[in-house]
C-alpha cells in the first residue's frame, strides 16, 4: 500500500503561540444545525487570532487526551468551528452558495488543523476520515476515559497502598 500524501501545510513563524493578527473585514456568515445557529465571523473585537500550532500538545493517546481536548476546544472556538467539529454542524438548507462556502472552509481549517495536532500513529488513523467531526468523534471514542475509579486509593494524606 502506498504512502498517504498529506496536503502542504504553511510553515509556523516563530512569533508567540497567540499573536494578533491585522484587522479582518466584518464577515458574517450564519448556519444552521437544528434550531442552533452559529457564525463564521472573523470580526469579534476586529482581530482574529492566530495560533501557532506547533507549539499545541500533539495527541499521543489516552495518557494526553483531556489535556489535547480541552486545548484543541479552545483552538476551534476560537477559529469558529468548535459546532462543525464537536455536533457536526451543517449548513441549512436554505443557506446561500457563500454560507456554504464559508463553511466549507471552516470545515477544511479545522481538518487541516487536526491533523497538525496529533501524533503520525494517530494521523494514520484520522487522515482518510476528512470530516473533523467523524475524525473529533474517532478520537473521543478510541481515547476519552472515565477515570473517576483512578482516585479511588486516595484519601487526604495521600495514596494508601490500595488498588482500585
């Protein structure tokens, strides 16, 4: 079997992990999922953020996965696909050809940015899924545990010696 080809990804400046990038033009595009509407906009405050992905944790597996989630849900707030990535937003039916551009694009960010953020064995896994949210929703399935049993040894002073 052939090696995958991965799509070019822009190099990272070494500028801070959150700099503030020149003032966007007010964009406004709104989708639909159900009864939630969500926006693309990159006006905000009048500057959009960017992030230098380098510089995330990179998904190894179970040992990282709520550090990686919680980092990640943060990025894609912030990039305005946390919907698209987390429910699976869709646009309307109704939506216009920009609305659904724009969510096309927001879709193919996040995507590009998922696969900048995990380890190779995990892109192995992901990269041919391209949807962010089957590719969020594999992840979540194959890592996220209830650990509230591994607290169970635990009392006031410390570890007691016993073994959940």
């Amino acid at each position: 079997m052939a090696d995958p080809v991965y799509p070019t990804l822009p190099p990272n400046d070494d500028s801070d992990l959150f700099a503030t990038a020149p003032e966007q033009p007010d964009i406004e595009h709104l989708f639909e999922m159900s009864d939630t509407k969500f926006s693309s906009s990159l006006s905000g405050a009048g500057k959009a953020t960017t992030v230098k992905y380098s510089e995330l944790p990179k998904l190894e597996g179970q040992n990282n996965y709520r550090t990686w989630t919680s980092a990640m849900k943060l990025v894609f707030r912030t990039m305005g696909c946390w919907d698209i990535v987390e429910a699976g937003a869709t646009p309307a039916a109704t939506a216009s050809a920009s609305e659904s551009s724009a969510f096309e694009t927001l879709q193919n960010n996040a995507a590009t940015v998922m696969i900048q953020v995990v380890s190779s064995t995990i892109l192995n896994q992901i990269v041919e899924l391209e949807d962010p949210h089957k590719m969020w929703t594999y992840l979540k399935d194959q890592y996220y545990r209830d650990n509230s049993l591994l607290f169970e040894g635990y009392t006031e002073d410390g570890y007691d010696g016993e073994v959940a």
